[in-house]
C-alpha cells in the first residue's frame, strides 16, 4: 500500500499564522523503513498523525494507493484499519480490568473470527513478551511501567496493520525490548514503517529512506548514507549527529579524515580504524581545528522567532478579574430574560478574536452543561395530575421558565470563568488574584488559602481540554471510528476516560510535590511581588466593563 502527500499544511489551532507543517511532499512505498527525525517541535508527531488519518490537514491532499484519506471531514474505516498509530507514551493508553480486554478493545473494529484473534494475540505476544510476562488475567496497572509499554506495543502489532507509525518507541524501553522490537521490524514481510526518533544510532542501519523535518518544513529526503555525508543537515535542523558521523568530525579536527562516502553505521567503524592505523604508521601535521557541525553557537543560530501573542493575552490580569467580577455580579443580579440576553451579549464580546481551538474548547463545556439544563429543567416542571380522564403527567411552564432562568445564570458564569482561564496565562492569573485580595489581607481575613485555591481551579481548566484533547486522539487510533476529528464514540468513553482520569491524578501529584520542593503556601503567592503594568487599554476596558455593568443593573431595576 502507498502513502502519497501532496502540498500538506497543517496550522495550529489557536494560531493559524503558525504553521506546525508547511508544504509537505512526499511518497511512501510499501515494504519501505522511513526514519522521521527532527528538533522537538518540528513537527514529526504531527506529520504521524496526519499519516494516520487522526489530524485533518488545513489543506493539501493524502491519498492510500490513490484513494482519497479524508471524505468529508473523515476517513473511512477500511483506511483506518490499515493504519497503526503508536503514541511517544504507549502505555497511558491502558484502561481496561485485564490484559485480554486490552487486547479484546484493539481487535474489536476488525471483526476477526475467534481462530485468528487467537493467532494474533499469540504471535504478537511471542514477538514483545517472549517469556509470558504479560498474562491474559492481569490487571494493565500492576505491571512495571516497561511491561505497561511493552503491552501497548503489542496491543498495536497484534492489529497487523498495512503500515506502522511509531512516534520514539525505543523510549523507556529497555535493552532487550529494543532488541525484539528491531528484530520484529527487520523480519517484517509486508506492509512499512514510519518511525519519529531521536535515537539515531539504533534505526539508521534498518532505514530505507530518512526525512528530516525543521519548523514544520521538510529540509532533506534520502537515505541514511546520503544524510551521513551532510551532517550540515543535521545540524542546521537542530538534531544530533549519529555516532559515527560525531567521531569522524572529532577525528578530523586532529587531521584524521574518513572518506565521506563511508560515513555509515555500518563502515564507520573499520573506517576509522583503517585511519587510525595509517595515522600510526606516518607522522602527519596536526590540521587546524574547525568549529564543530553540532557546536552550540551553530545550534543556537537557528531560533525561530515567538509568535506574537493574541489581543486578549496583552491585557493586565488585573483589568479582566474586575471585568470578569462585574459581568459576574451583574449577571446573577438578572431576574428577566432581557437582562440575560444582555449579559450573553457581553459575553460573546469577550469571545471575539479568540483562536477556533479556545471556542471548540468552550463547546466541549457548554454541551454537558446544556443537556443538565434540558433534564434539569423537564424535571422542574413534572407535575402529576390525580383528576380522572387525563393524562397522569402534566408540566409546569412557570416552574420550567423559573429553573430555565437560575441555570442560565450559573452558565454564563461557568462561561465567564472558562473565558478568563484560556485568556490569561496561569502566573498571570496569581498575580491577578493575590493584587485583588491584599486589601482583605489587611483586615486579617483567611484569603491565603482561597487565593491558592482558585488560582490552581483555574489553572486545571485548560490541563483538562488539552488532556482531554490528547486521549481523544489516542482512542480515536485504538478505535478505528469514522468520525469528525475531536469527536468520541459513546463506546469509547471508558477508554478514555480512565486514562485521563489517571493523567490528571498524576499531574496533581506533580503539582503538590513541586508545590513542596519549593516551599509554596497561599500566604507566599500572595505576598510575591508582582511585575504587572497598567497600560492605557486597560483603563479604557474597565471604563467600559462599568458602563455595561451600570446597564445590566438598570435591566435589573
């Protein structure tokens, strides 16, 4: 089966000025081994779920064996089930009760017949767990965190997709399991690999073919002997230079040359020590020394320069707590539908400009909150009628209309809150906070701990999204559904949920532990000094923000 990717552009979802891929061409034929490598950042986890079908492009076109991937904002599952994607961190993606139920999850979309999910489960198991480690019957959370890996590895390669793309599989994986994994890509008869790593020593002897990304922009398409007689590549795209090529660089500082055209994994080695051996033998003048391909100045000349940040970004924290604290004040002052209407109004004010991803974002709030509201609301308004010859169930329009009216109020207040996370940086938000309460600091009120409170909840709020936003994407890979990009089946949702839910527990714990390696309390973030500045915008913003308050409390009245 081929790949073929023509003019590919991916932007970033809350930036569409910054291309995470620009102008991507190339062809993948089958049974090929293509090394992706590349700076952090560049771009090569994008580009694999691009392959994958799992990111739609902004633009360009993917095709498998001439097929169109993508139809109308989705890619059909015959397409899906020929793809394996494996995620840079495999075993976050466990969340079942045993090992066969993992594997029962990733076989499901193909429909096999009992016999063949035997023989698959099997065969994969031989090839990463030789030694049976990994028993049908056990729980994926009491094996060691290689084991969680190694069993995600497998769950993958028991799919027996046409093409496999491996995003660092050598991470964290120890010796022996490289050693398996690299002999189950070499006995491979069929189908080809796209593999993104850093670990070049490992894969350059097995690559067909290497592409090298930097900033989103593909700098060099050939094989691995090619790329070692231009290590300039390399270096110019910010990646290290493979072992080989790194000890025929220091050699020649000391005039000891290696032919270029044996630069290989392979000849680089009884290379230089057919060098060394002529070195021995004859008394050459030292060469001067050259400044190395991969020094620190050569590296550092390749900085991209910072995207300029959104309009909403620039504004002092300060300014947008009085602004949130006024439409908050204001809105659940509203006892009629006019006064909420306005209140959504200024609202959807504070939504203008904000990147697409921040207003997806919201939906995923907003919709959860809206069906509540719904069965809230029917439930309110339930009335049971004893009088004989009419229906038993009747509705309450005015106690409908009543819960219709407190609910909305709490959602544009949910809505306010979600507006301010997204819209100002965490460090921002603290300093924000802690400027708003050191006058009840004064009078000796208990806001250190309502300080540090609030700050970390609005902290979580964005956390949550991109979590969730990375293990949607993950089970959509596992699932193989032929749905929009963003979406979830309702089967899917253990599989997601459990991880997610561990991923959070995780980062909270770091956040405690980092919370008390540096010593943290509310009463020390409230007392840090602040490097906030007051600009003219932002006076002209409050100005604003008490004119409309000074409204909503005339609707009020």
């Amino acid at each position: 089966m081929s790949i073929a990717l023509q003019d590919i552009r991916v932007d970033a979802p809350d930036d569409p000025n910054n291309q995470l891929l620009n102008n991507i061409n190339f062809n993948l034929t089958d049974g090929s081994i293509t090394l992706l490598i590349g700076h952090t950042g560049s771009g090569k986890s994008t580009l694999l779920q691009v392959l994958a079908g799992i990111l739609e492009p902004t633009s360009g076109t993917i095709t498998l064996d001439e097929q169109p991937l993508w139809y109308k904002r989705k890619v059909d599952q015959a397409h899906l089930l020929r793809l394996g994607l494996i995620f840079q961190f495999p075993e976050q993606q466990l969340f079942a009760r045993s090992v066969r139920q993992e594997f029962a999850y990733s076989l499901r979309p193909y429909r096999l017949g009992a016999d063949e999910r035997k023989r698959r489960i099997h065969a994969a198991c031989a090839d990463l767990d030789p030694r049976g480690v990994i028993a049908m019957d056990r729980s994926p959370f009491s094996l060691s965190g290689g084991e969680q890996r190694r069993l995600a590895l497998t769950t993958t390669f028991a799919t027996e997709p046409d093409w496999l793309l491996m995003d660092e599989p050598t991470a964290g994986l120890e010796a022996a399991a490289v050693r398996e994994l690299l002999r189950i890509i070499r006995a491979r008869e069929h189908g080809g690999f796209v593999i993104a790593t850093h670990d070049l020593d490992t894969f350059f002897p097995l690559a067909d073919r290497v592409l090298v990304l930097d900033r989103g922009a593909l700098v060099f398409d050939g094989s691995p002997a090619e790329l070692c007689r231009a290590p300039e590549v390399l270096t110019r795209a910010g990646v290290g230079l493979p072992s080989c090529v790194e000890a025929a660089v220091e050699l020649a500082r000391y005039g000891i040359a290696i032919a270029p055209d044996r630069l290989t994994p392979e000849l680089a080695a009884p290379a230089i020590a057919e060098a060394l051996r002529e070195r021995a033998s004859a008394s050459p003048s030292p060469a001067p020394q050259a400044a190395a391909p991969g020094s620190k100045a050569t590296r550092e000349a390749g900085v991209a320069a910072k995207q300029p940040q959104a309009a909403w970004l620039r504004i002092d924290p300060r300014a947008k707590w009085l602004l949130y604290l006024l439409l908050v004040i204001g809105t659940m002052q509203q006892q009629r539908w006019s006064g909420l209407a306005a209140s959504m109004l200024l609202l959807s004010l504070a939504f203008l400009g904000l990147p697409r991803s921040v207003l997806r974002g919201s939906m995923k709030i907003a919709l959860p909150f809206l069906i509540f509201m719904f069965i809230s609301i029917l439930l309110a308004g339930l009335d049971w009628l004893a009088a004989e010859g009419q229906f038993p169930l009747g509705f309450s329009a005015e106690r409908g209309w009543s819960t219709a009216l407190t609910l909305t109020r709490l959602f544009l207040v949910l809505m306010a809150g979600y507006w301010l996370a997204v819209t100002t940086p965490y460090g921002q938000l603290v300093q924000g906070l802690n400027w708003a309460l050191k006058y009840f600091h004064k009078v000796k009120l208990p806001v250190e701990s309502f300080s540090l409170a609030v700050s970390l909840i609005f902290r979580f709020i964005p956390l949550i999204l991109r979590e969730w936003q990375r293990f949607s994407a993950i089970v959509r890979a596992r699932g193989k559904a032929s749905i929009r990009p963003g979406s979830v089946r309702s089967r899917d949702i253990p599989a997601l949920v459990v991880p997610l839910l561990l991923a959070m527990f995780h980062k909270a714990e770091q956040m405690t532990i980092a919370m008390e390696l540096k010593k943290i309390d509310g009463k020390q973030l409230l007392l840090k000094k602040h490097t906030l500045q007051w600009r003219g915008i932002d006076s002209i913003l409050i100005a604003m923000g008490i004119l409309c308050f000074s409204l909503l409390l005339y609707m009020q009245s």
